[in-house]
C-alpha cells in the first residue's frame, strides 16, 4: 500500500477532497484509491528493480530513484517495508492521482488559481513526472493548463489566441518528449507575459 501523509492530502487543490468525496465522484475516488494499492506483499527493493507495477486498479505506478530517493510516479516514498499483517506499507508525501493522465492534470490546475498559480503548479507538476520519463503525461498537463488559461477571463484576447494555437501545434506533435518541451517553453513564455503585466 502507498498510504499519502496527512500533508500530501493537505496539499491537494482546496476543495478536491471534498469533491471526491461526492457520491457522484465514487468511481474517481475508487480509481484513486485503488491506484495506492498493489497486489501482494511488495517491498521498496522489489518496486524498485521492477521499475513498473501494476496497481489493484490496473494503473501503472513507476518506481525510480531521483536525487537519491526513491519516487512512484513523481511522489517521494518518505518510510519504506513497513510490515503489517495484510501487506506491506510505503508512505509517500503526494497523493498519486487516477483516471486518464490528462483527469490528473485537470485536478492539479483549478479555477481558484491565478493563471501564473496554475503554470507554477503545472510546472511543480510536470517536471518529476518528465524526470521520470513519462513525457506524455507531462505534456498533458501542461497542455491541460495552457487550455485553462487561454479560458481565463483575466488573461489578454491576443495572448489566449496564442496559447490555443500553440495547444494545436503541440497535439500535431507525435514525440512526447517534443510536445512536453514545446508546451514547457510556451508556459515559459506565457508567464513571463503575465508576470510583466
């Protein structure tokens, strides 16, 4: 089991608990959790030189070592092989999100952010994830912010345009890892544009 610190649920966008929480958000809330749970007894050095489970859920969790810790699709496994009678337990400092790739963006980039808040958690996002390797779903959620910022009502006509047709021209991209850098650099450019407003 992945167990999140009561600081990784704090961390979630305000009212995302709360929203899952919701009868109608059952099944996301299962997918999220199911996405914590791995079948049988699986200690940090076998995820580890697996590299790729499998969650209860059939979503994919990757173990790696960035900077000398041990992370699971961009989280910080914090305590390791704490045994209990039923498994065994990690706990990780992030809450791991489910569904579709580009459902995780969504509930890291809400609307009661300013864009450049948006860009900032997109990036903080983004990067262990592209760190990680998982270069399309990077590109998800930066493509993912750049859509709801070009629909904020704060942000300039002519730079909403701009970030649309930058969205176009990265879907047309067939490399992740392209798309993820072209999309990277377009939130780059775009907060610096808002910055100096």
């Amino acid at each position: 089991v992945l167990a999140p610190t009561d600081a990784a649920f704090a961390a979630l966008p305000k009212g995302t608990v709360e929203e899952l929480l919701k009868s109608e958000n059952r099944d996301k809330l299962m997918a999220i959790l199911s996405l914590h749970a791995i079948p049988g007894k699986v200690s940090a050095g076998d995820a580890l030189n697996a590299g790729i489970a499998k969650s209860l859920g059939g979503g994919s969790l990757k173990f790696s070592v960035v900077d000398g810790l041990l992370k699971v699709n961009g989280a910080t496994i914090v305590k390791t092989d704490i045994k209990c009678d039923n498994g065994t337990i990690h706990v990780i400092d992030a809450v791991i999100l489910s569904g579709s790739k580009r459902d995780e963006s969504k509930t890291a980039s809400t609307n009661d952010k300013t864009p450049l808040e948006q860009i900032e958690a997109a990036i903080d996002r983004g990067v262990p994830i592209f760190n990680s390797g998982e270069h399309g779903e990077c590109a998800n959620i930066y493509s993912d912010c750049m859509v709801s910022i070009s629909k904020a009502s704060c942000v300039d006509s002519r730079v909403s345009m701009v970030i649309k047709q930058l969205v176009e021209k990265a879907e047309n991209i067939e490399s992740d890892t392209e798309r993820a850098w072209v999309l990277r650099s377009g939130l780059d450019h775009v907060y610096a544009t808002l910055s100096s407003n």
